[in-house]
C-alpha cells in the first residue's frame, strides 16, 4: 500500500499508486512563495484556476496562485531558499533578460525602419567621390602622355594676337615608333626625317563660329628670318621663296609656326602635330570611321583603292584616304577637302556616348591620340579638349571650313591671294565670321 495521500476523488498521486491504469498527465500545482491566497475554484485572469493554499507552519503558503505566473516572488525573510525560480527569464533570443512583452514572454525588439534619406545621401557622396577620384586620376594620366616638345617663345619677331585663339594642327608622316611591317601595311615608305602631310589653321572663336583653314602643303612662301630651333643660330631673311612644308622640313615646327605667322600676320597660339601611327591607331581604337564616297578611287602610293557607297574605314584604309592626292583632279587641293571630311567623321564617331561612356573604348582611344600627339609647351589637357570640340563642331557645320584664299599659282607652287588673306585675318583677329571665299 502506498502511503501517499488521497485527492478527494480517491486517487493516489505519485510513486505506489493503486490503481492498475496508467497515470494519465496531470498539472502540478504551482509553488508560491508569499503572496494573497485565493479561494477554491476562483479564477484569475488568463483563465488559470486558483488553487487552495494551506501552511508549512513556518509562516509559507504554497498552492496560492497569482495572477501573473512569472512574477518575481521575494525571498523569505529568513534568508531560506529553496532554489525554486522566481520568474526570471535567462537567455532569450534578444539578450534582454526576458525583458519584452507584457504576457510574460520575451520578444525580439522589433528592427528600426530603414533610413532611406541618409542611404540616398551617403551613397550619393560616395559616388562623387568616386566619380572625382576617377577624373583626377583619368587627367593626370592623360596629361602625362603629352608630349610637349615644341617651344614657341624661340620663335622670333611674332604679330600681336586678336580675340580667340588659334591652332596650327599638323599632320605629319613621321614614322616614330612604326615597325618595317607598320610601314609596309600602312604604305608609308621609310623616309627618313619628318615632313607634313597636312596644315590647318583652326581658330577657335571667344565669342562667334570657329574657323578652320586648310593651307595646302604646296602653297608659295616666303622663309624669313629666323632663330634656329636647336643651335639658335640667327637666320636672316634672305627672301627666299618656297613650299610651306619645307619650312618643316629645314627646321621643324617652330620655323614652320614662323613662316605661317611671316606669312599671313596671324598668331599661332598653339601648336598640334600627329603622325601616321598614331592616326591610324586613332581610327582603330573607335571601331572605324564610317564614310560616304562620292567616286571611287584608287592610288598605288598610298595604297588608296574605294569604290563609291558607304563603307567604314579601319585605320589603314582611313591613311590612305587622307593621303592621296595623285589620284585626284585637284591633287592637293581635293585632298584637304577629303581630309576635313574625314575628321568631321572620325570627330564625330569619337564623341558618340558609345565611345565617351564606354571605357573600353574611352581610354584606348585617348591612349591612341596621346601617345603620339605633339604639342606646344603651354598646352594642357583643356586646350587639347578645346581644340578636339572645336574641330568637331566646324567639320560638323557648326562654323566655317575652307581652303587658304588663292590667286594662282607659279612653278608649281599655289599663290595665296593677299588681300583677302589680310582680311580674312582681320576677321579672325575680330572675333567676326569669315566671309572671305577659300581656293
């Protein structure tokens, strides 16, 4: 027989119970420690029951039910502890002691909404920076790739300048930097020395249209004095007649700024000079220039062989076509016309969002121009992007094109026409748009 006590139905609880069917689960009673005591069968809120207390004779009641089950209860004031848990909740999932919600429970404090305003603005800082830090590093590596080695203060006995500012650009046909095969490929022949293939002066106005000038390599000059670029050794004028490219050929671009300047009265503010190579790789780097010939046309020196239609050029083929003049009715004169029609093409390609936005195409493009672009000692990164827009606006129609102003030629050599040479200088010095007609 077991020794445990009865509830008022009869039943044992416990070990030693009578009864042959199994215990089923029954609620123990709840442990309270001080407290008011509830009667039988009353019920609190929650729907818990309370339970009837009696005495351990030491002044604690046990079966007294609270309201709140997890309330922490005060220890005895004898110092006793039975080791029961007073209600105190350890570990919960957000680490505040079972500090959360009013039911007892502990709750994960619920995630702050996102500040969206102050993202928006950090991200927005960070891409400037970004975008900042690009451009500084994209303009020092840019500017390192000029080579500035044409000095103008050697060039003597200069006409004051007018209002904008003016480009000599050259097209020369150095082969620096070409392999035999480049030279072979490229029809370039393996002359020694430099020569210019191409002159023109573009003026770009402060206030009014551009101007481009073509000066066609066989025009007459006059070489006048001058301070030899390397020995500086005093020329005097000796009023000797001549083509314009040879004034390049006897003693490199600060004769040939010089002679132009001699020969018209207009000052060169800068100097621009690029070589078969470097043009060509141009014309690569943007995927080909597209281009509409009127005529085909073929010539074995340059390697020049087009039928007529549209077609893109790759940067042999675009050589060839900027190069001839043999082929052509008007030599030399037909050849500058093509040759600013080419560039308003190729300036135009080069400035289309697929190559400025795209930096695969961007840098080797620019790499291509830089690395064998030859400028003036005073001239930046601005003055070579001044030029470049300038260019592409008057090859685009935005300003004027023409061919130096001519009034015959002699012994092979093209006359400039003077007077409307002077006042197409005037014009320029002014700032106005040029009415004089070109050769």
């Amino acid at each position: 027989m077991s020794d445990w006590p009865d509830d008022q139905g009869g039943r044992r609880y416990g070990r030693g119970s009578g009864s042959a069917q199994p215990e089923g689960a029954r609620r123990m009673r709840h442990v309270q420690r001080g407290g008011p005591s509830g009667r039988p069968g009353q019920q609190q809120a929650g729907g818990v029951p309370q339970q009837q207390s009696y005495d351990d004779g030491s002044g604690q009641r046990y079966g007294d039910a609270r309201d709140d089950m997890f309330e922490p209860r005060s220890p005895r004031q004898d110092g006793y502890d039975s080791g029961y848990n007073t209600g105190q909740v350890y570990g919960s999932p957000n680490g505040n002691g079972g500090q959360g919600g009013g039911d007892g429970y502990a709750t994960r404090a619920p995630r702050p909404a996102p500040n969206w305003r102050r993202r928006i603005k950090i991200g927005s800082i960070t891409l400037v920076v970004v975008l900042v830090a690009v451009s500084v590093g994209t303009y020092f590596w840019a500017d390192s790739k000029l080579k500035r080695e044409v000095d103008l203060s050697k060039v003597i006995e200069r006409p004051d300048g007018g209002d904008g500012t003016n480009y000599l650009i050259v097209g020369s046909d150095s082969r620096e930097g070409m392999s035999d095969q480049d030279k072979k490929d490229l029809h370039t022949g393996s002359a020694e020395g430099k020569r210019t293939d191409s002159m023109m002066i573009l003026h770009v106005a402060d206030d009014g249209g551009n101007t481009m000038i073509s000066l066609p390599r066989d025009s007459n000059v006059t070489i006048p004095s001058f301070k030899g670029a390397e020995s500086g050794k005093l020329y005097p004028n000796q009023g000797r007649q001549t083509k314009l490219n040879a004034a390049y050929a006897e003693d490199g671009p600060e004769l040939l700024v010089r002679t132009v300047e001699y020969n018209t009265g207009l000052r060169i503010d800068h100097y621009a000079e690029i070589g078969f190579g470097g043009f060509a790789k141009i014309v690569d780097a943007v995927g080909g220039v597209e281009m509409d010939i009127p005529k085909g046309f073929k010539d074995e020196k340059s390697g020049a062989d087009f039928e007529a239609g549209k077609q893109t050029l790759d940067g042999k083929q675009a050589l060839a076509f900027v190069r001839t003049r043999y082929a052509l009715p008007g030599s030399d004169l037909d050849r500058t016309k093509n040759q600013q029609k080419f560039l308003a093409a190729l300036a135009n390609q080069a400035a289309t969002p697929g190559t400025v936005m795209n930096p695969f195409k961007l840098y080797p493009t620019m790499g291509a121009g830089l690395d064998t672009l030859i400028v003036d000692k005073d001239m930046g990164l601005f003055d070579v992007a001044s030029m470049f827009w300038a260019m592409k606006g008057v090859t685009g129609g935005d300003g004027k094109s023409m061919n130096m102003p001519l009034a015959g030629s002699t012994g092979g050599n093209l006359l400039w026409d003077k007077a409307k040479v002077k006042q197409m200088v005037e014009q320029l010095n002014n700032d106005e748009k040029v009415t004089v007609s070109g050769g």
